[in-house]
C-alpha cells in the first residue's frame, strides 16, 4: 500500500499542472470569446525581423543597464557608510529620490531636460544610462539590506581572531555578502527587462516599442501584446529559474 | 478528488457568467463615446477635469437627438479602436481620420470635417517643405498610429522615423532639434508653432489630399451608423458646426482665413 | 602571564557599566562570576581589545594595550577569544575556520596550517566534522571547533564569553571537559560563566563582579566556601535555591 501511494505522488503532480493550464487557457478562451475578439497571428512572419531586432535591443540595453546599475548600486551603498559626510548625503539623496519617484518621470526628466543639457543625444546610451541610475537605487538598497544582516558577532570575531578591516571585509563579509545578494541581484535583472519596457515612451527600438508600432500598423492589438508578454517571459523566466537555483544553492546561509 | 471537482464547478459558473448578460434594451443603455481627450480644443478637459471640447457637445448633441444618455471614455489613442471591438465603447468621436485600413475594422459615418497635414519644424533643420524632409539624415517625429504616422511610412522613406505616444513629447523632441520635424494636424501644428516661436517653423503647404474625420462603430452596426449618419445632416443645416466653431475655434478660424485655408467644418 | 588593570572604567551612553577596576596578578585559570548585568562581558571584551575602556589602562606581562586600531589589532592577535554563540564563520567549513586565521594573521603556511588543524581536531574528537559548515553543526560542537580555532596559534591568553550559556544542556559537558583538558596542556583562560561547579573545581581562582565592581578576588574553593562579601554569599545563596550548584 505504501509503494502505491509513493508512486502516484509525481503522477499527482503532473495531473494537477496539466488541470491548472487548461482552466488558465480555458478561462482565457471563454473572456475572448465573450468579449468577441478573435486571434489572428499571420502578421508573426511578416514582421518577424523587427520584432527579432526589437527582442535583441531589450536583451542588450538589459545587460548593458545591469552591468552599469550594478556599478553604480555598489558605489553607492559604499558611499552611504563613507565617512565624508557630503557623500553620505548624497548617496541617501540619490536612493531615496529615484526609489520615490516613478519610473516614466525620470525617463522623461533625464532626457529631455538633463540629457539635452548635457548633450547626450543618442537614445540607446541615454536609456541604458536611465535605466541604470534607476536600477541602481534599488541594487544599493539590496547590498546596503544585506551588508546590514549580517551579523555583528562576525565582525567581532574576525576582529578577535586578529584580521584586518582590509582582511574582514575580503575573507569573512564579502563571501557571505556574495551568497546573500546574488539571489536578489539575479532577481533585479528580471525588472531591469521588464523596465526596459518603459523606455519606448522616448522612442528606443526596443520590444515594447516595436509591438507598439506594429500594432498601429496592423491594428492586431491584442494578438501582439499577447506575443509581447509571451517574449518576456521567454525573457525573464530563465532568469527567475536561476534566482531559484542560486537560493538553494546559497540556503546553507541561514 | 474532491478540489477538482470545485475548482471546475468554479470555471463553469464563471463562463456562464460571461456569457450571460442582463437583459436590457439597446435604447435604455447609455451611449458610450470614446475619444482620447488629448486634443485641445476638439477633445480636452475642462479646468475641473471633466471631458469638455468640441467632439464632447457634438457628442452630447448627438446623444440628445437620439434620446440616450452619453458617457464619455477617456481611452488612449492606442486603444480606441479596440475598445470599440471588445464593445467597451459604442462609437469613437475623436477627430479620427477615414482610412482604408481603419476601415477594416471599422465602419465609418460620412465624414463630418476635413483635415490637412502639416509641419512643424525646427528653426535649424532648413526645412520648407514635404520633399526636404524625404531626405537621409533627417529625422520626422509621429504620434504613433496618427495619419502623421501612416504619411510618413507611407511616403518619408528615406527619413529616420520617430514614433512617440505623446503630441507633447513630438513638439519637446523638434524644440530641442532632436528631431527634424513633427507631422500633425494644422491646427495643432499652428498652435504649437505659435506657442514655440522662437525654436520652430511651420509648414502649411499641403502635401497630400484633404483627410476626412468620420465617427467610428463597430463593425456592422448599421443601426447606429444610420442615426449617425441623419444626425450630422440635420447637424449641418441647422448650423450645428458654426456654433462649435464660435465657441471653441473662433481664433483659430480667423487665423485659417488669414492664412488662406480651408475651415475643418467646411465641405466642399 | 601577568595582567594589570589600572582604573578600568566604561560608560555606554551615559551609564557606567563598569569600573572603576584595578586589579593585578598573574592568570592561570580565572573564573568571572556575577549576576546578570554586572559587567562581566564588557570587562572580558576589554581584556580582549574588542573594546576601548572609557578611562584606565590594561597591561599584559608590562606591556599596555594601545588605544588605536593598529595595535590593538596586533594585541588582539596574541590573545584567543570564544564568543557566547555565532563566533564561527559561517561560509567557512570548521576546518577552514581554524586555518584561515592561521595563515592570513600568523603566516602559517597551508600545510603547516592544515596540520594544525587536523591535530587539534582529531584530539578533540571533531575530525569528522571538519568539512561541515557551522549550520550543519550542533552547538556543543560549534564552541568546540571555536576553542580550537582560539588555540590553534596558541595564543598567551585565552578569553571564554560563556561558552555554555547558549546550548542545550546535554552539550555543555563536552565543551567543559575539553576546556579542563585544556588546563592539563597549561593554557591560561579566563572564562565568564554560569556554571558555578566548573568554576569552583576547574578554575583556580574566582573574581565576582556585582553592578560593575570589583567584589572578590581570591582561590575559588576558598570564595565559595566562605564569600567574604553579602553580596557574593546572596548570588551563591540563589543558586542553591535552584540547586543549579553541583556539589
């Protein structure tokens, strides 16, 4: 009897995912047809190389703002335990600002105001430098968070057993810092791409921006944001499964 | 067993639901017009956020002649007319051009104004015309999914295109010479110009024919399309158009005959 | 090994918790005994160079603590220390916790190191341990590694901030024994603690600490067979009420 019941568990599983997706598709289904919309997906072909271009212009400004914001986000949070006290400030200032503020103001503010006064004219560079600062508020916030809960009996014991501010920072707080954040950091990347989204609101080629000229062309709105979403979770789901991986990983921690 | 069981009962009540509506008569529902209040003086807010404009009393007008209360929608340009095919909306009043394409979608009335593309052009990009704006290089700014846009897909081929979903960002962007030029509507672009002096020219000389407005339904609602229709007839002859254009256009017509151009309202 | 406090005293935030303290003698094995509040730990930090007094001075074998990081740092190396609980490294295995302070603060080289280690594992019964992490250790064995890892450089002096008060009560008798075994080898700890009959019949001698003074000093089957103080003969007294006092 115990065998039996073992053995069903992953069958179990299985049946239940396999309901799960057809009441999703099923309630999907029934509001389409309710509402009386029908999904045509020809235009996919047509358009494939834009939408491919568009697709690759969010993978890039996502990397290139995550290897930028994560700079900046560590700068940052260094900057907030600095002992000079104008960085102190400014570093609070520039946290507390952009994690106030929504998203769209600052694309808006930053290029139209600041970047034509500095004359950064081209959109990818100003995009990915928005997205960056924006970004790397919250990726300061993250280190700041960790660096906080780790512990004070480890910072006295690396003191008791004779280390260095230089040798505790490297050999006992960065480690453990590292399998804290990681987790999170990986997680940040997820945002930073859906983020990107946003950046079509100053015309960068990016995805959303593309399915949005697409879509007046066409006038296949729904047909192409329903590929939209489905891009980005093509997107963002690997990133997820590796967040989820490096927290197991990472679980000795606690 | 027993959380299937529930679970597709839940499904099954909640399609039911879907597909059953309350029983009510077409003529005692409300009129539910969508436009993008974006568009001063035609579709715009008054001082305390109410939907006020020139689409709004004809609108209202409307909604009178056929005995049915209006509501006004606020909806995106994006998402007008697929409010009018999921049936969030009734019929589109929003300054919207009769195209071929549009039409497939939708069905039109006669068109109730005529419209001519312009340009707005910023002081330093030499342009006075359509054709130095068809050159590599230059940059032409669009409202996506405006005539504007369709134009310059259609005929700017060898422009940078920049499609924005804001008429204030398209104006910001030639202000600041980021880009060439922002095609529009002329009295927006007569507006703006005149609002940016300093940083911008405009250019009236027609380009293309006269675009017509029409009111949007959905697809095969003739019912609709026929009042419509006999609506802006009646509209016309009793001076419906005139009246619109004292209340809210007055500056703006004198403006267009100084200028030597034909008014919205005028058909011929 | 000679210590000397001179005037100690320690203020937080406006209270004195300690001081003032003089004392001076040489250490074998001392026990600090009080009741909750009384000092204790802020005292053994201070011994420890973990943290500054307010005012006084402490000397070891005639050489004065430093009141800057530099030399402090360089003090402290010379001196082994066992927190309450959470002292251990947590990303590191037991082994690497007694051999990174080994060749990062002393120049071990890492095999010299990795014997160390090996030996004073595998005498203390934790070889099998020694590639586990903290977390997957049990307390008792927790404090064991972290005395080893106090001991491994062998240090002039070896501070315990109650070693015990945090584990379950079947492993404080492992953490004892290899503390007794550690006096037989000759080293020299001073051990804030609770348990009254380790401190009576393991420790030479007793200092009883009470509101941040200095109360008793002296032999500890002596002090606990005659407290000279009403103070000292309370705190004993209240134990034995709960006869938490082996006899």
């Amino acid at each position: 009897m115990q065998n039996r019941n073992e053995k069903a568990l992953p069958l179990k599983a299985a049946l239940n995912l396999l309901l799960l997706t057809v009441i999703i598709v099923a309630v999907f289904w029934l509001s389409l047809t309710a509402v009386g919309v029908t999904f045509d997906f020809s235009f996919v072909s047509e358009y494939r190389t834009r939408i491919g271009q568009g697709f690759l212009m969010t993978l890039l400004i996502s990397l290139a703002s995550f290897a930028v914001s994560l700079l900046l986000g560590v700068l940052s949070a260094l900057g907030q335990g600095s002992r000079v006290l104008m960085l102190r400030y400014l570093c609070g200032f520039y946290v507390k600002f952009i994690r106030g503020t929504p998203l769209m103001m600052q694309i808006y503010l930053f290029f139209y105001i600041i970047g034509t006064a500095w004359g950064i004219d081209n959109r990818f560079v100003a995009g990915v430098l928005i997205l960056s600062i924006f970004e790397g508020a919250y990726i300061s916030e993250i280190i700041r968070g960790s660096l906080l809960s780790i512990e004070a009996t480890q910072w006295e014991a690396a003191k008791a057993v004779g280390f260095s501010h230089s040798q505790t920072l490297r050999l006992v707080i960065l480690p453990q810092m590292v399998t804290r954040t990681l987790p999170a950091l990986t997680g940040q990347l997820a945002s930073i791409i859906k983020d990107s989204s946003l950046l079509s609101w100053i015309a960068v080629i990016e995805l959303t921006q593309t399915m949005r000229e697409i879509s007046a062309d066409n006038f296949k709105l729904f047909e192409c944001y329903f590929l939209l979403g489905l891009l980005y979770l093509a997107l963002t789901l690997p990133v997820t499964l590796i967040t989820k991986k490096l927290e197991k990983k990472f679980s000795y921690e606690t | 067993m027993k959380k299937i069981a529930i679970v597709l009962s839940v499904c099954l009540l909640l399609s039911a639901a879907a597909g059953c509506a309350p029983a009510v008569t077409d003529s005692e529902k409300p009129l539910v017009v969508a436009m993008e209040l974006a568009y001063p003086p035609f579709e715009t807010k008054d001082s305390a956020g109410n939907p006020s404009g020139v689409s709004v009393d004809f609108a209202k007008a409307f909604g009178e002649y056929i005995g049915r209360k209006v509501i006004i929608e606020n909806i995106a340009w994006d998402g007008l007319i697929p409010s009018l095919q999921t049936g969030k909306a009734d019929m589109i009043v929003s300054s919207m051009t009769i195209t071929e394409k549009r039409k497939e979608m939708v069905d039109f009335s006669d068109p109730y104004a005529n419209a001519l593309l312009a340009i707005l052009a910023n002081k330093n990009s030499g342009i006075s015309s359509i054709d130095d704006l068809n050159q590599p290089g230059k940059k032409v700014a669009v409202k996506t999914g405006t005539t504007g846009d369709i134009y310059a897909r259609e005929h700017l081929q060898n422009a940078g295109r920049i499609e924005l979903a804001d008429e204030s960002a398209c104006v910001t962007e030639v202000v600041q010479g980021k880009a060439d030029a922002f095609i529009y509507d002329q009295l927006t672009i007569y507006r703006n110009w005149k609002t940016h002096e300093d940083a911008t020219v405009a250019v009236f000389i027609p380009f293309q024919d006269v675009e017509q407005w029409g009111v949007a339904v959905r697809k095969g609602n003739t019912e609709l399309l026929d009042k419509l229709n006999a609506f802006i007839a009646k509209f016309r002859s009793e001076g419906g158009f005139d009246k619109l254009t004292q209340k809210y256009l007055a500056e703006e017509k004198a403006a267009f005959e100084e200028l030597g151009f034909q008014w919205f309202f005028d058909l011929k | 090994m000679k210590l000397e406090l001179i005037g100690l005293t320690k203020t937080f935030n406006g209270q004195q918790v300690l001081g003032p303290i003089d004392f001076s003698d040489t250490i074998d094995t001392l026990a600090v005994v009080g009741p909750s509040g009384s000092g204790k730990s802020t005292l053994l930090r201070i011994i420890g160079g973990l943290l500054l007094p307010t005012e006084g001075r402490v000397m070891m074998d005639g050489e004065e603590a430093g009141h800057d990081e530099s030399s402090l740092m360089l003090y402290r190396r010379r001196i082994g220390f066992v927190f309450q609980q959470g002292g251990l490294f947590r990303h590191m295995t037991a082994r690497q916790n007694i051999t990174v302070p080994l060749v990062h603060v002393h120049g071990f080289t890492q095999a010299e190191a990795d014997a160390q280690a090996n030996a004073l594992l595998s005498r203390f019964g934790l070889l099998s341990q020694a590639h586990k992490r903290p977390g997957a250790l049990s307390g008792g064995e927790q404090q064991r590694i972290a005395i080893a890892r106090a001991i491994a450089p062998r240090p002039r002096l070896l501070l315990l901030d109650e070693p015990t008060s945090a584990l379950d009560p079947e492993f404080t008798t492992e953490v004892l024994d290899m503390i007794s075994e550690l006096k037989a080898d000759g080293i020299r700890f001073i051990i804030v603690t609770h348990e009254m009959g380790f401190a009576r019949h393991a420790c030479e001698h007793i200092a009883f600490l009470h509101e941040g003074r200095l109360l008793e000093y002296g032999p500890s089957e002596q002090l606990f067979a005659h407290p000279q103080t009403p103070e000292f003969a309370r705190f004993l007294s209240k134990l034995l009420e709960w006869n938490i006092v082996r006899e």
